[in-house]
C-alpha cells in the first residue's frame, strides 16, 4: 500500500485532500467537545484509528519482507509519534475546547515561522532578508487578530498549550519528513507506529485526568469518521506524499489549512471573523507563505 513515490502532481493533489479532509475534523471536534472531554477525545480518535491501521501494517510488513527496524527507527518513530500526535493533536483539542476554531488555527499556522526558527538554532540554516521579512509579517498578523488581549484566565492557559502545540508541531514536521525520506519502513508502518505511540498517551492521559463519559450514537459516528477517514486514511496519505514533497513544500500546503477552516467555521459554526481579525489572518497566512516559498 502505497509503497511506490507518487509523481510530483498527484503528491500535491493528494496533500491538498487531507487538508481539506484535516480542516473538516475541527468542525466535527467542535461539535464532539460537547460530550466528551479533550484529551478523552483525542484519545478515542488516535486510539481507534490505530486499532484500524494495525492489521494493514503487520500484513504489509509481513508481504513485503522488511528487515527489522533498528533501535535508532524505532525511537524516531517514538519521537513522531509524541511530537505529532500526543502534544501536537493533544494541544489542539485542548484548544478547541475553550477557544474559537479561528483562533487555534491561526496559532498553528505559525507552525511554518517555527520550522524556520529551529532550521536556524538546530541545523544552522540562515534565514535571507526575506525570511525574516515573513517571519515579522506573520507575528505581525497574530498581533493585529488578537488585538486588544482580553482573554479569561481558561483562555489563557488554553492559548498557552497551543502554543506549545505549535512548536511540537514545528519539530514534527522536521522529524516526519527525515523519517519518511530515510524510506526504511513504509508510509503505513511509519503512521501506525506513531500513531499508536501517541494514542496511547493521550488516551491513559484523557481516562485518568477527565475520564471516559457515556457516548451517544451521535458522538460514536464523529469519533468514527475522525478515526478511520480523517486519521488512518488521512495520515497515511499525507505520509505518502513526503516521499516525493520537501518539509517546505509540505508546510506550504499544510498553510491552506488557515483558509478552509475559516470558511468551515463561518459556515458551520457561526465563528465570523471581525475585519481586524481577517486582516491579521492574511497577514499571518501571507508571512507564512513567504517564508517557506524561499525555502522551497
């Protein structure tokens, strides 16, 4: 299951689904949150969607006759797999439970800036003018959208853990692609290995600080769809293509995300954003974009 490289086209079409697939699943989480507690939540949706993959990756590790993983690959996948899923998707739900889905998107939207900061500290890459020049817009924008700051003290402890969220994600994403690019274990295996690392923290994490409430029909069909559609499918697909995209030109698309979640919040869930605001996330969205396109 997808074991060949994509051409550089389909890589890029099938990108763009899962953000838009990924943008869809904070809608659904919105709605979700209301029987059932984060980090039980994100749990739930990791924990299942593993449980789906599991099958297809021993199968695909048995046919393909793949030697065993060294110990450096397994901590790597580990490392993914705590970064990705249980900080980074942790703190997102999180989010989402005590802030508008505009604003968790546009903080991890800065997700891009963050790459390039570590890119710097970690890996001496220098930044040009004009990186700096997308960086400052982007943290121009987060400014102008959450200006005047008026934010109750369970918005701002919320605020805090995304932020940490983005900087998970900032190292995930340069973890993921050297991971994929190493090309020692398949797309599927990659995914189900993380992914099961991460599920299992947030879901020991979720069931012994929130515990696990009674589920109705309608949360079990959200939790289902997120787990098999917008995660299993998902993720191994968006794994796929950083077999043929670089890290930047993952991020770049991975950016649109700002974009569709505005418009799904608008329409679904009422979450209209101010002209101050939408001003900022341009701004923010455009910072972003400059940034990595000098990468790319």
């Amino acid at each position: 299951m997808f074991s060949k490289q994509s051409s550089r086209p389909v890589a890029i079409l099938l990108a763009l689904v899962v953000t838009l697939l990924w943008a869809s699943s904070w809608v659904l989480i919105k709605v979700g949150l209301a029987d059932i507690p984060a980090l039980t939540f994100a749990g739930l949706r990791y924990g299942l969607a593993f449980l789906c993959l599991l099958p297809f990756a021993v199968r695909s590790s048995i046919i393909g006759s793949r030697p065993r993983l060294p110990a450096r690959a397994w901590a790597q996948l580990a490392a993914l797999g705590i970064t990705l899923y249980a900080l980074t998707q942790g703190a997102q739900f999180v989010g989402l439970a005590h802030l508008p889905a505009l604003t968790v998107s546009l903080l991890l939207n800065l997700t891009s800036p963050a790459v390039a900061l570590l890119g710097v500290v970690f890996l001496s890459e220098r930044l040009t003018a004009v990186q700096w020049a997308g960086i400052l817009l982007a943290l121009a924008g987060a400014v102008l959208y959450f200006t005047p700051v008026s934010l109750p003290a369970g918005e701002t402890r919320a605020l805090i853990i995304v932020l940490i969220g983005v900087l998970a994600n900032a190292l995930s994403s340069v973890l993921g692609r050297q991971v994929n690019r190493s090309g020692y274990a398949s797309p599927l295996v990659v995914t189900s290995v993380s992914m099961g690392v991460g599920a299992l923290i947030l879901t020991a994490s979720g069931i012994t600080l929130q515990g696990l409430p009674g589920l109705t029909l309608r949360t079990w069909v959200i939790v289902g769809w997120l787990a098999v559609v917008n995660t299993a499918v998902a993720f191994t697909l968006w794994n796929h293509t950083l077999r043929t995209l670089r890290a930047a030109e993952s991020s770049i698309i991975n950016g649109t995300m700002l974009i569709h979640i505005a418009v799904l919040a608008w329409i679904f869930l009422g979450e209209q954003p101010t002209l101050r605001q939408g001003i900022g996330m341009l701004a923010a969205g455009a910072g972003t974009l400059i940034v990595q396109l000098r990468r790319s």
